[in-house]
C-alpha cells in the first residue's frame, strides 16, 4: 500500500513536472498498472499510441495485456486487472450492471467494416452485396450465394471474443442466420485481415484495423449501418484499486487522450 501511495503522489507531479517523469516511471516499476485492452485495438495502433503518450506525460508504468475484450473483462472482474481499454459495449454494460467494474468512460468512436472482394469495372463482388445499407441484409445474402455456388465464396471470423467477434455475432443474430462450414471458418486472433486478403474472403473488421491492416483485393462493401457501431470504452475494476488507474482513465478520456483519438486513422472523438 505505501508503495501505491507513493506512486499516486508521484503520477500527479509527473503531470505537473515532465522532468519527474523518468523518476516516477522507475519507482511505478514495482507496481505496474495492469491494463488489459483488446487486440484489435493493438492491430490499429490505438493502444499503442494512447499508452506511450499516457507514459510520457505521467511516468506510469503499465503491464499491458492484449487479447480478446469477454477474456479480458473476465479477468478484470475478478480482480486480475486494474482497467481494460475494450469495444465490447453490451458485455461491458453487463459488468458495470452488476457492480463487478465501474468508472466506465467513452474513449472513442469506431465501427465494423463489412470487407470482401472488390468490384471490377462493371463486376460486382461474387456476393454482390456492394454498397448495401443494411448489413443483416448483407449477412444474408453472403449465406444465399454461398449456398448457390458452393466452394466460391468464403467468409472468415475470429471466433475469440474480442469486441469485433461479439458484435459480428449480434448481427448474425439479427440475420437470423446461424452461419456454418464449409462457407463460414473461424481464423487465429489477429490474423483475419492477412487471411482475409490472402483468400480473397468476406469479413467484418473494426475500422481501425483495416485502416491499418486492410488493402487489396478485397474493400470495404458495406458500412454505416448503427448497428455496426463499435465504441471504446475504460473502465475500472471494482476488487482492486490501482491508484493510477482513476488517473489512466482522467488522461485517456481527456485533452491530451483526446488529441491521441483524433491523430488515429478509423476512429472519431466521442461528442
């Protein structure tokens, strides 16, 4: 405990006193803030980014753990973590619900991206969903035409957890369409744009991750649907009781995190 309070004392003249910074991030060595945050937000290179602007200007040390967002926010309510940095809105919802994690904030806006094989000249994509509006729609009519034309159209998913999983399952559901092999495959964590593209396949992709990650052959076909929102969201664990954590999600949610968003290709400042 007195090392927390000395860390705590020491964030808030890092913050004051940039030059302290160095100082404060060798003594927080023994007492880093354990910070879970999902993988694609690591793929983007948000995460990335808000951390090293986060340490610079605080000397905070923080234990990152990247992976799926419904793992990760396991972890934090049983006290494994300090605080996530996620884009699963209804399992995050479920958490702060229940009084198993609180201080919920909105760090920034982004969406899923419906990708598949690009148009050629006056050939529409093998689904022909291009320029759809609705994406259930558009689940549907992927499942039609791999139905028609077996072998030709293939669409991949990561099947982990991760925010992008989650909300790709929502609209399935909202389809009604249980999607299945042999047109339908789940690939590994943080690989479904590079298999996406090597196999010319459809998939949903969070928007900062194919502004990073995304190109040829495949483009984006379907977006703007609200139900392909993803927002970012910190929230803090109710177990444990960080005391940089209240400071992480000050930082991240305010001027200088805000600046970090703004800066980042494929996600808005929150209104």
């Amino acid at each position: 405990m007195t090392t927390r309070r000395r860390l705590l004392l020491g964030t808030a003249a890092a913050l004051s006193f940039p030059r302290l910074a160095a100082a404060q991030q060798r003594a927080s060595l023994a007492d880093p803030l354990r910070l879970g945050a999902d993988q694609s937000l690591m793929d983007s290179g948000l995460a990335t980014a808000l951390l090293k602007a986060f340490g610079r200007d605080t000397g905070v040390v923080v234990q990152l753990n990247a992976g799926p967002a419904q793992p990760l926010l396991d972890a934090l309510e049983r006290g494994e973590l300090d605080a996530t940095l996620t884009n699963a809105p209804q399992a995050e919802l479920r958490l702060e619900s229940q009084g198993l994690a609180h201080d919920r904030r909105r760090v920034a806006d982004s969406a899923l991206v419906l990708v598949g094989p690009a148009p050629k000249k006056k050939a529409p994509d093998p689904a022909g969903i291009a320029k759809m509006t609705d994406a259930a729609a558009a689940l549907v009519q992927i499942r039609d035409a791999a139905a028609a034309a077996p072998g030709t159209i293939v669409f991949l998913s990561p099947g982990d957890g991760s925010g992008a999983h989650l909300a790709e399952q929502a609209l399935w559901r909202a389809a009604q369409v249980a999607p299945a092999a042999p047109w339908y495959a789940k690939v590994t964590a943080g690989a479904l744009v590079a298999q996406a593209r090597q196999q010319a396949a459809y998939a949903l992709v969070e928007r900062g991750v194919w502004a990073a990650r995304g190109g040829t052959p495949l483009a984006v076909l379907v977006e703007g649907d609200g139900r392909m929102t993803l927002p970012v969201h910190v929230m803090r664990a109710f177990r444990v009781n960080h005391p940089a954590g209240k400071l992480f999600a000050t930082w991240i949610t305010g001027p200088k995190g805000r600046a970090v968003v703004a800066r980042q290709r494929g996600y808005r400042v929150p209104a």
